[in-house]
C-alpha cells in the first residue's frame, strides 16, 4: 500500500511494556516505533493503572506521541469501562483531535471494550483493526480456556460449561455476552491473529473467516545468535523462563521437574527464572512456589523481572528456553525471542506453542501440565540422543518488525 502525508496511524494498547512486561504489550510498541521509523504519523495510547498528575485522563510518557490513558473497568463479564466518559468525551475528543485514519487495538481489557464502539462513532469511516492476544470473548476464566479448581482444557465456547465454571452466572448469562462481543466485533474491519492456532478457536466462535488473518509478531532482526562459551567438558545444561509468573504460566510445573530430576542430571543443569509479578498471586501460590525454590536450593535462581532490551544479554546465558504454560497460549513474544537468538525451546505440547516449535527440530515438547513429562525431556535435552548444535542450526529467523510493520500496512 502507497502511504501518503494525511495517513496517521492511532495504535491502542492496554498497557505500556515499560510498565507491563507482556508480550502483547511490547508487540504493540515495537509496532509503533517501526511506523515512526517508516515516517508515518503515528501516536501510541497506552492504558495505566496510575493516577495521573492532576487528575488528568491522559498524560504524556516523553512527548505527545506517546500518552498515556488513566481509565478502568468495572464490569470484567463484559469488559466495561468504569467511566463512560472517559471513551464518549476523552478518548472522543483525543480523536478528533489527532484524526486517525487507521486505529490498531491491541487490546480493550482495563480500558473498556466500548472503546471500539466510541471509534466507530466519532470516525465512521476510519479503518479500525483489532489484535487478538488471548481467548477473553470466547472464556470469561481470563481468557485462558482452561476449566477453575480443575486445570482442564476447554477445546470449544459451551454456555453450560462457562455457567459451571462461574455458577453466579446462568448459560443464558453467557449467550448474551458472546452477542454482545459480536456486536462490537462487527465494527472492526480487519482481526490479526499472531497464529493460526488461535485464529481457528476465533472463527469457529464467530469471527467471519474473511475478516480474520494470521500475521506473527515481528522481531527486531540480531545478527550475533553465538552460542553460549562452554567451559571445559561443560554441556549445555543453562535452562531459562521468561515471562509473568502465575498458576497459567506452568512456573509451578517447572519446579516440580526439575526437583524429580536424577541426581546426575541435577549436577549439570541450572535454571535462571525471569519473571514478574509473583507479589500479587494468591498468597498459597506464592507459598507453594517458594517451597519449591527453597527444596532446589542452589540448582536454581529467581532474578526477577527484567526489560526489553536486556532480553540478548539473558538469552546469551542461557542454552534453553522452557515454556511450560498450562493454557493453549496464542504466540508468546519470547518464542520469537528464543528464535532470534537461536535458543531451542522445550515448551507444552498444545496451542500455540506447539505450531511454532516443531518438537525435534527447533526444540522439544513435553505434555502440557506433566512434570514428569517436563522432567524426562530435560533428561532427554541432555542425553547423547539430542544434538544442540542441529537444533541450534534448524532454528529460521522469525519475521523481521519491518516485514511485520509491512503486512500490517497491507491491511490498511
């Protein structure tokens, strides 16, 4: 597509990735600095939990490009905002201000999902595309289709089954706010799915096929994807997670693995754990998993969270990615990542994680929820039977943020 000067791009995000660590976050940004790149007008809103100076509704990050939107939600079964004025007046006027001709949500959670709706009003004819993270529409458990107290997967939407789930609600409950998503849904032109995975869950849900396209979350292209240094007769036993660490998350599996792992095994592996938000699980969450940190000792290390840009150093010092999530996933950021920086990854065997891992080529799958599964095939990552070197050389780089940036504007 031919860009000309009156086209400004407004990308909507639900959080800032210096502020929140998600992958969907920093695919929004990343998307957003690479259209400035491209000398396209181009403002990044980006929700916050904060209060701003003043009691403003938006207030700027570095300059009015950036900026931030100081909203909530109230109602979390519909994902409605706690003001409505602060889409009908606020977020109304920012529009008719800036005047997008393209509006690219990357989310509507803690903003509110009339927010679309506000958009379609205030601009009936821009061009208004969506980004789906997640399964929120199709399950009210966070999106995640995976059933409370048991952990089981749900494998399609059920009005009786989500009523099981959440027995304050009815099926009837749930019909009406699967019509109520479509309603909105109808205003968006164009869906992105970063995997085909989840964009087949959309369309069997509602989502017409021909408004729905596969499109990866692009990376910034590394041409340094050295393996680590060895240390005499060292193997390559540095195991590494990244990412929010909560019960979907499979942090607790991964601990369990590696604390049924041979004594042999444990004496040449490590596991560096990256990951934020452990503060603000459930208070028995936290206490298994430092029962479990405290059990291996040495054998592995909680850093913490970390930024963006120190992803290459923490990827260079380790040999494995593991991703050991218990929910379908969509496409995690750190896939791409892990790619990038030629790692392998040992990662659950379904959803997403599953289409971009091809198990024995660019990594190894373990059965999701099993931490004897996990264990063995750390065993196995270790043995004479897998050869690091073949899968570190399979490894393709993933798409570039330029050809990402590219395919989106197609859409437009």
């Amino acid at each position: 597509m031919i860009m000309n000067d009156s086209q400004r791009i407004l990308v909507v995000s639900h959080g800032h990735p210096d502020h929140s660590k998600g992958g969907a976050e920093l695919a929004a940004y990343n998307l957003f600095k690479q259209y400035q790149k491209m000398g396209i007008e181009t403002m990044f809103l980006a929700r916050s939990g904060e209060a701003s100076h003043g009691g403003s509704v938006f207030s700027s990050r570095k300059d009015d490009s950036e900026l931030f939107f100081h909203t909530g939600v109230s109602d979390w079964f519909i994902i409605s905002s706690a003001n409505t004025t602060h889409l009908t007046r606020d977020f109304a006027g920012l529009l008719s201000k800036f005047k997008p001709t393209v509006i690219h949500f990357h989310h509507y959670v803690h903003m509110g999902i009339e927010i679309i709706l506000t958009a379609r009003r205030v601009l009936p004819s821009v061009r208004i595309l969506l980004t789906l993270h997640e399964y929120i529409p199709i399950c009210f458990n966070d999106g995640q289709m995976v059933k409370r107290g048991s952990d089981k997967l749900c494998y399609e939407s059920s009005y009786v089954d989500c009523a099981q789930c959440f027995p304050e609600k009815s099926s009837s409950d749930f019909f009406l706010r699967k019509q109520y998503f479509l309603r909105v849904f109808d205003e968006v032109d164009q869906f992105i799915s970063p995997s085909y995975f989840l964009l087949d869950r959309y369309v069997k849900w509602g989502i017409p096929a021909n408004k729905i396209v596969m499109v990866e979350n692009g990376q910034p292209l590394v041409e340094d994807k050295a393996p680590r240094h060895l240390q005499k007769n060292e193997k390559r036993g540095r195991f590494a997670f990244f990412g929010q660490i909560n019960q979907f998350k499979g942090i607790e599996v991964l601990l369990r693995a590696f604390s049924v792992l041979s004594e042999t095994t444990k004496e040449i592996v490590h596991l560096d754990i990256h990951g934020a938000n452990l503060e603000v699980q459930s208070q028995d969450f936290q206490d298994r998993i430092h029962r479990l940190l405290d059990d291996l000792g040495d054998s592995v290390t909680l850093h913490g969270s970390y930024e963006s840009h120190e992803m290459p150093r923490l990827l260079y010092q380790c040999d494995w990615m593991i991703i050991p999530s218990i929910w379908w996933e969509n496409s995690p950021m750190v896939i791409q990542e892990a790619f990038n920086h030629g790692r392998p990854i040992i990662a659950s065997d379904i959803g997403g994680m599953a289409e971009k891992i091809e198990d024995g080529v660019t990594g190894l799958h373990f059965r999701r929820n099993n931490a004897q599964s996990l264990a063995q095939t750390i065993e196995r990552a270790m043995s004479e039977e897998v050869d690091w070197n073949t899968l570190h050389n399979s490894i393709v780089s993933p798409l570039s943020i330029e050809e990402c940036a590219e395919m989106h504007l197609g859409l437009v």
